[in-house]
C-alpha cells in the first residue's frame, strides 16, 4: 500500500450531487473508498483459500491479486464510488396448491443487480459529464466488492460475512464505479455486531466457524452454485432450497429491524416448481434461470438441486413424482442418477404408512 497520505490519492470533490443522485435512482447508500490495494483483503483470501475453506469457489478467489487491486480496473483510477440497492427482506408466502417447491434466496427473485446496475449507471453518467472517466463494476471477479464497500463506509463486515449497512442490514446488493476522479474518502462505519452471535448458531450447517469467517464446504448457498456432486451430509439440510440460502440473514438483528425487514418478498419469483425443473428443457431452464450462478451453464445442476428438494419435501405417497425420480435413477446421466436415488431414500426414510408409524 501506498504511504503518501489518502489525500493525495483521493481529492477534494465531494459527493453531495452524486448522493442526491444515487438516491433519486432507488440507492440506499453511497460511498468512496481510495483506490490502493487491498492488502489485508488479499492476505484473507490467499490464507482463506491456502485452508481450503474456499470450497473450489472461483469469483475474488480466482485471482486475489487482480481482484484486491482495484487500479487495474481503470487507468489513472483515483476513487471507488462504491453503491447499495435494496430489495426485500421481509416473510415469504409459501404456495398452497400443494405441489413440491423449492425455494429461492431473496436476492435472487428479480434481477436485483440489473435494478444496481442500471442505479450505478445515472452516478456514473454524472461522473461522465463531470469530465472524468468511470467504469461499473458489478458482481465481478475483478474487485472485492465487499471490502470495496467497508472502505467506502457503507456499512461494516457483520459476523455472517455480509456487509451491513446502517438502517437496511444486509438486505443489499453492492456495486461500484471506478474513476479517475478525485472524490472525498467517506469515513468508515465502525462494527455493529458486537458480542452477537445468532447468525453462527443459526446456520443450518454450521458454516460460519467464527465470526466473518465462512467455510464455503459448508455453506448452502455455495453448494448449490458448485459444480459436481452435492455434499450427501448437508442434503437434508438444504430442505426445500434449490437456489442461496437466507438463514444467517434472516435471524441478524440490523437486517431484522431494517425497512427491507418488513417488505413481504414477492412469492412468484421466491418459489419454483420442482418438478418443471425436472421436466423443463435445458433451453427453457436457461431461459428462465440463466441470470442465476448455473456453474459452466449447465441445466444439470438446477435439477440436481431439484432432486435433493424433492426428496426432502415432496410427498412420499405421491407415485407421479416418485417415478419422474425413478426414470432419472435409471438414467445415463450419472450424477443425476445418484441423486435421485439418494431422493427416493430420503423419500422412503419419510414415508409413514397410513394409520401412523408401526401401522
């Protein structure tokens, strides 16, 4: 890292206009943060994925060095504008019609980040007319986006791993804009967590081993993105999801109190049919679901995640879907097959008899 003062690598424009802006375009917060490199960051990641606590995942892991150095995203880079969209929080209305769904993390019913995108995009237009150059940079494995965000003082890195943003939790997606204009560092946020710790005891798996500190072989809403065969010890704990996981979130006091808290989530987007995903064709499934993390594109794996769901929440009397699973288990497709098997177990292990257990 640099040793001349922050001032001299970050000017004196301040973003007042810019804030007025971001919030007229549906943002909840704003920030800059020097453009220097992430030094703490990159040792995080280099020890983080040295453990293996990584889990394979690629994104910031892929390259550490290109993705804590924000310089290298634009020439003469001097700021990172760093943003945060909302989307909601709140309780989510399961269907009633009976069938077998499954569930989607909330970030992931709408294309949230399009919305962040598009948000960023007026800043950066303002930036523009200013006379500087700028660049935004969203859900990409060339910045740390999160650590992009604590530096700008958007809110601070929460036991779960998440940032929190004061007043809206966690219920945001992060992105920014890097520009060779010479804006005011904002000051940072200090921790709110405090001595919590609902979100480490909260995990369904476990995965959160200490605060900020997620092992991504644990975690539902990584595996549910990995490639290859799903962990067989956390398939019953993945229930009914097939895509993120809310749970460290859901139960984290700020995101609790926060206005996105107590927006009820839009059922259409927050479940899907589980057996359309068996029946679907790979086009339709990446018609439909091709703005998700689907690891190499493949269709395979959204009804891989649908099988493990299917057997841990479909009726086990139900012999339609009992033998769209059994087809699948006879299949050609070997990883699909396994998992349909191990369905079909899950389903006989919940199968009560009629007149009850011993009938």
């Amino acid at each position: 890292m640099s040793n001349e003062p922050i001032n001299d690598v970050v000017g004196d424009l301040p973003i007042d206009d810019l804030r007025s802006v971001a919030l007229a375009a549906g943002l909840v917060a704003l920030g800059v943060a020097v453009v220097e490199p992430f030094v703490d960051t990159l040792a995080i990641l280099e020890h983080r994925k040295a453990e293996g606590l990584h889990g394979g995942m690629q994104f910031t892991y892929r390259d550490p060095k290109r993705s804590t150095d924000p310089a290298r995203l634009l020439p003469g880079a001097r700021s990172l504008v760093v943003g945060a969209w909302p989307y909601a929080g709140g309780d989510v209305e399961r269907p009633v019609d009976g069938a077998p769904y499954g569930r989607v993390a909330r970030y992931g019913t709408v294309d949230h980040y399009g919305a962040l995108r598009d948000a960023l995009e007026q800043v950066a237009d303002s930036i523009r007319e200013m006379g500087f150059a700028a660049r935004v940079v969203i859900d990409d494995n060339g910045l740390v986006d999160r650590a992009a965000a604590q530096r700008a003082g958007i809110g601070w890195f929460g036991h779960n791993a998440n940032i929190l943003v004061p007043g809206h939790g966690s219920w945001v997606v992060l992105g920014a804009i890097v520009t060779d204009a010479p804006f005011t560092e904002s000051e940072r946020v200090p921790d709110g967590c405090g001595s919590c710790r609902r979100c480490l005891d909260g995990c369904p798996t476990g995965a959160i081993i200490a605060p900020g500190v997620v092992d991504a072989r644990r975690c539902l809403a990584w595996l549910v993105q990995a490639p290859g065969t799903f962990p067989i010890e956390h398939r019953v704990a993945l229930g009914d999801r097939i895509y993120g996981c809310d749970d460290c979130q859901e139960v984290c006091p700020p995101s609790r109190r926060s206005p996105q808290g107590a927006i009820a989530v839009d059922p259409e987007g927050a479940w899907v049919g589980l057996v359309s995903l068996l029946e679907s064709s790979d086009d339709d499934l990446i018609e439909t679901h091709g703005r998700w993390y689907i690891p190499k594109r493949d269709p395979r794996y959204l009804r891989r995640n649908a099988l493990i769901a299917l057997g841990n929440v479909a009726d086990p009397s139900d012999g339609t879907i009992r033998s769209k699973i059994e087809a699948i288990a006879l299949g050609d497709d070997e990883m699909l097959s396994e998992h349909a098997r191990w369905a079909l177990g899950r389903l006989d292990e919940r199968f009560i008899p009629a007149g009850g257990p011993g009938a």
